[in-house]
C-alpha cells in the first residue's frame, strides 16, 4: 500500500480521480474485491472514471490496477483494519484468519507498515505547521479518551516541559466542553482520535472551531471523524491483528511531533534543571 500512496500522490489525477484514489486508500480491503462498476456505483461516478483513473496510475486497466490491490491484500491479510470498530467484531475476524501462532511476527508487521505510512502521509511541513500552531497557541488543550488517553498523558508531560500554559481536558470532575468554555482564536487544542471515535472529543472540536481557535488533529485517515475540523491534519493507520488498535504509529507521531516543538523554543534546558532540581528530593534520579 506504500508503494500505490506514492504512485498516487505522483499521479496527475482529476477531481473525479481524486475521490476514487481516497475511496479504495480508505478502503482498500474491500476495494480488491470490488468490480469497477460496483466501485463506480458506490461512489456516483462513470465505470470509465474508475478505469480512467487505473490507467492514470500506469495500469493497463482496472483488472491490472485490481490484481495489485489483491496482492497487497494477500500481503495483510492477517491485519484487521481500524475500519471494523466493534472490539467484538474485530476478535471475530481474527479468529477466522488465525491459522498460525506466528501473533508476534504478525503484530511486528502490522506496527512497521503503520510506521511506514506516517512519512508517506505527511509530510515534514505539515509537522513544522503542526509545532507551530501549537507553540503560538496562548493556551494549548489536549483532548483525548478512553483508548487514546495514553497519547494524551504523555504528549502532556513532554509539551509542558517546552511550552507554557499546557492542559489536559479529561479530568474526571469536568467535561472538555466545561474545560475549554473560554477557548479563543489565540488558542491551539490538541486531539487525538482513534476507533472507536468520541463523540464528545467531536463536539470539542465543534465548539474550538466556532471560537476560531487553532486544532491540530491526529487521526487515523483523512475521512476520520474529526479530519473535517482540522486546521492541521497528521494521520497514522493503528491496523492490528487483535481487537484493540495499534498504538505504535500513533506514539510516534506524538514523539515526532514533540521532537519538532523542542527545535524550535528556547529555555528547555533551563525548565528541565528546575524541575530536576525538585525531583531529586523526591527521590527521583
């Protein structure tokens, strides 16, 4: 799939192309199986478009564009898609692939292709965009839940090391809606958005883009739920073979991103020796 991104990205592709380039990227496991007129129908447009735009990519027509997506397929067969969202569901599917105890290699496997894809996807401008609607933003919120809590705690830590004025937005006592009630156009919220998708971090970003503030969201694919709300977008596959995401990608598109912020501001060094300097009478070495 890294290899047709690419060829995508380079092709001179239509508006009509386009749309069917991020259908069957979005969709790619169902896409191998579909004729090009089930395509075309799905999508609203003429069965030619969708052999135009095999051929734009330098196939000799649908059925030689079909036999690659069929071979990436074969290729991870054994990786269950974030697309299916349902945890028992998703175990359901593993169950009937497993034929092997090879879960280890497997689980390798689906974590460097989501590696893989995050430089495909993004490019290193889109993270400097990134760093700096963060590193501007007077007040920085960072949302998250339930599953993705984990990028949020620790994209928390490192941020308030580097930047002032840093919050998280899933305290138990409050809603994110309470928390960030006086958001502004001179502020930057932070998501990050995975399947099972909140509703509530959808409503977040609701209110962060009526206020005019900046939002930079990291997510799966770019038809996400909270793409749409974006004023930078990063996205990163958590493609695995067991019923909960892989984290692997989305980790480090926070530590990248991180890594990014830390070259651009100044007195870090300094902060880190105060708080060392406190954390060693704690104990803390």
């Amino acid at each position: 799939m890294k290899e047709l991104r690419e060829t995508i990205h380079n092709a001179n592709l239509t508006k009509t192309q386009k749309m069917i380039a991020k259908y069957i990227l979005d969709n790619s496991a169902d896409a191998c199986f579909m004729t090009s007129t089930e395509i075309a129908l799905k999508l609203g447009v003429s069965e030619s478009s969708v052999v135009r735009f095999s051929r734009s990519l330098g196939y000799s027509g649908f059925m030689d564009f079909q036999k690659a997506l069929r071979r990436d397929y074969q290729d991870k067969v054994l990786s269950i898609s974030s697309s299916i969202t349902v945890p028992s569901q998703r175990i359901a599917k593993r169950a009937k692939l497993d034929d092997n105890a090879e879960y280890l290699k497997r689980h390798l496997k689906n974590s460097a292709k989501n590696l893989e894809s995050v430089l495909v996807g993004n490019t290193p401008q889109t993270f400097e965009e990134a760093a700096n609607a963060i590193i501007s933003g007077r007040h920085k919120y960072i949302v998250c839940s339930r599953g993705n809590s984990c990028l949020g705690d620790y994209f928390l830590l490192y941020l308030k090391h580097m930047v002032p004025n840093v919050e998280m937005t899933n305290a138990s006592s409050i809603s994110p809606i309470d928390h960030i009630c006086n958001i502004s156009k001179d502020d930057c919220l932070i998501i990050f958005s995975f399947p099972r998708y909140s509703s509530m971090d959808k409503l977040t970003a609701k209110m962060a883009k009526d206020a005019g503030a900046r939002i930079v969201v990291v997510t799966d694919k770019p038809s996400a739920l909270l793409a749409e709300y974006a004023s930078v977008l990063l996205t990163v596959p958590v493609d695995s073979n067991n019923f909960f995401n892989s984290m692997v990608g989305p980790q480090f598109v926070a530590e990248a991103l991180l890594d990014t912020i830390s070259h651009k501001v100044r007195g870090v060094e300094k902060r880190l020796k105060k708080i060392d300097r406190y954390l060693e009478e704690l104990g803390t070495y």
